[in-house]
C-alpha cells in the first residue's frame, strides 16, 4: 500500500483520509453515519467499558441519544436501513467518536472498515486482518504484535459440553469480560467440590429445570411467605438469582466438564500449535467441536494465502475484547513498545444484525483504527511525501 499525503495536509486526520483512499480502491464504500445515535443499541450491546463511557443526551421527544463512542453500530445501521440491506457490501469511515477515557481527550478519530453479508467467513476474516496490517505498515509500523482469538471456539465448546442452562448463558455472557470469567470458573470450582448442605436436596431438584416454571414456584413460595421485595430487588429478580445459585450449589458442572474448560483456557502459542492442542483435547475430552476448529484452520490458510506471516501471530482461546457481540474471530495490533493499548482491533459479529432489527441474519466482520495512536507510534505524518 503506497500513501501521499495531500498537498499542504498536516495531522493524522490528512494521513487517515489517503488510507480511506486506499481502502475505497479495495472496494470499500465511504460511510458518513450521524453523530448522534439511539443509545439503546449501544447500552444493550457494546462491552461495559463502552456503555459506561458514553456521552447521553435526551430529544424534545424524549428519545434517549448518545454521541457516538465507536462507528461499527452507526454503520451498521445505516446499512440495515438502506435499499442494499443484507446483499453483499464493504464500507469504509473516517470521523470523530466520543467516550470519557479518563485524563484522555473524549474525542478522539477512528477509522475502520466494516463488512457486510459475505458467506466466505474464512477468506473475510484474513482479508480483515491483511488490511489492518497494511493500514499498520502505511503509518511506518512493519512489526507489530498480533494478537487473535476465536469466541466461537469457546461457543462450541461449551455447546459440546451440555451444560444446564444457567451456566451456558452466563460462561457465554461473561467470556469478553476475564475478570467475570475468572470468578465464574472458580465459583464452579468450589461447587464440584465435596460437602452438603440441608437444603441440598431441594436446590438440586431446582437445578438445570426450566427456567420459566422454577421462577414461577419460587416467586410463588416467596408470595406465600408475603414478601415482595428484598434490598430493591423484585421478587422475580430474587427468583431468578436463586435459580441461578441453585444450579451452582448443587454442583451443576461435572469435574470433567470443569477439567475441560480450564485445558482450553490455557491453550496458546501459534495457531498450527493451537490447531493441533484443540483437536487433542476434543478427542480426549470426546467433545464435537470440529466444526468451529476447521474454520479456525481454513481462517489460517487464508491469513497465509495473503501474505501474513502466521507465525507472529500468537492465538489464545481466552483471548476478547469486551465487546458483547463479538461471535467468531477477534483481533488486536500492537505496537511492540506497548503493549496495553491497541492501535487496530476488530472481529467478527455475526449476530449483531438481528439485534439491531434484521429479519434474517447477516455476516458481518470489521476493524477500527485509533488514529492518532497509529500516527504517534509510527512516523509523523508529513506535509507531503509517501510511505510504503
């Protein structure tokens, strides 16, 4: 990728708007979604960090807004709303989003790329990350840390496992959030190990029923006894909080389930070394997980069918990135002298059109680029002049 800045250009935004050229010349379209959004999607759908750092506003109407803390949503929508809706289509932006960040500046550019309904995963997910690592390489940065990650992997797995309900739904929830999942795996730890209580036997007969009729007897048993509300909370929150520690009391995970989580947990290195422990532990843990290993695998053909060296690639399965709709692939760039912040992060997020109102689902991948980080740990941007 060859870049020029325009002439008499200065600043990251001059060296951000040739890598929109670049991208259009792949086939990118230029989306200029409105600054101000709906917050709904954004406080049900984005990772904690996002909704608690949001800018909210109210309409004359009374409509709860928000200035837009990133562009994949805004995107989004604009794409769910137009005449092209769920045909193939690449977008590419450019513009300011809004998130307290502490003694950070709360505006701040982002550029990125967003790719909608296109049925090869594998090949979308590798052309994702190429790009991302050319935008790297156009602002002077040829070695980065790449950092990748499957959900679905994670997904399948406990999918295999046959989990109760409870445990599924919130394994699932808490993974992009390590320090909930953290606590989840050693809660489960605790519930497999030795000991009984007096009520023993009825938290088992709760646990892994159906939800719906377990809540009804015990909002039911808690009308009896003529309560409506402990500490603020509902009686069908109590119920429902009851029902989930009712599960985990009474010791809902089987040792080997738990053995199984953790052997995943921990794989990580290169994708051929991970492809090669995934498929040992499903045949040791007799688990049917192939399906989401061989996309995994194919994703890693593609990486090198583009010129990616996958061997700086370092993949883990714990590997997220707090966002609550990530549902496959997930990425992040680096620099090498700091490794806290990324420069580039994306992902897949195959399931974000249906929450968003699609009647039908919607494959769709992405990245963003933290501009001014970019410019800062590679060369300065010039007045004019090009970079390679």
């Amino acid at each position: 990728m060859t870049m020029t800045a325009a002439p008499g250009a200065t600043g990251p935004a001059a060296w951000a708007d040739d890598l929109l050229l670049s991208f259009a010349q792949a086939g990118y379209m230029r989306a200029k979604p409105d600054i101000l959004q709906p917050s709904e999607p954004f406080l049900d759908l984005s990772g904690e960090d996002i909704r608690k750092s949001l800018y909210l506003t109210t309409d004359r109407s009374g409509e709860e807004l928000c200035l837009r803390p990133d562009l994949t949503i805004p995107v989004a929508r604009d794409y769910l709303a137009s005449s092209g809706a769920g045909r193939p289509a690449g977008f590419c932006y450019l513009g300011p989003v809004f998130r307290h960040r502490g003694g950070r500046p709360s505006e701040f550019l982002q550029a990125g790329i967003e790719s909608f309904g296109r049925r090869d995963r594998a090949a979308a997910d590798a052309e994702m990350l190429a790009l991302a690592l050319e935008a790297t390489s156009a602002f002077g940065l040829n070695e980065v840390e790449i950092r990748t990650g499957d959900v679905a992997l994670f997904n399948a797995l406990i999918d295999a496992l046959d989990l109760y309900p409870v445990w599924r739904r919130r394994l699932i929830k808490d993974f992009n959030r390590k320090i909930n999942l953290t606590e989840d795996i050693e809660r489960l730890t605790l519930a497999t190990a030795p000991g009984r209580n007096e009520y023993e036997g009825v938290l088992a007969a709760l646990a892994g029923s159906d939800r719906k009729a377990a809540l009804a007897l015990v909002t039911d048993l808690m009308s009896i006894a003529g309560t409506t509300n402990v500490g603020g909370r509902t009686v069908a929150e109590i119920a429902d909080r009851f029902l989930e520690q009712s599960t985990l009391k009474a010791g809902a995970l089987p040792r080997d389930a738990l053995g199984t989580i953790k052997r995943f947990l921990a794989i990580a290195g290169g994708p051929e070394q991970a492809i090669a422990q995934l498929r040992a532990l499903a045949a040791d843990a007799k688990v049917d997980i192939s399906a989401a290993i061989d996309q995994f695998e194919s994703r890693v053909g593609f990486m090198a069918a583009r010129g990616i060296d996958t061997a700086r690639t370092r993949f883990s399965t714990s590997f997220g990135r707090g966002l609550d709709y990530y549902t496959g692939f997930e990425f992040e760039l680096h620099a090498k002298d700091n490794g806290t912040e990324p420069l580039v992060a994306g992902g897949r997020y195959d399931g974000l059109m249906t929450q968003l109102g699609s009647a039908t689902p919607i494959p769709a991948v992405g990245f963003s680029i933290w501009v001014e980080s970019l410019t800062q740990a590679g060369r300065k941007p010039a007045a004019s002049g090009s970079a390679t």
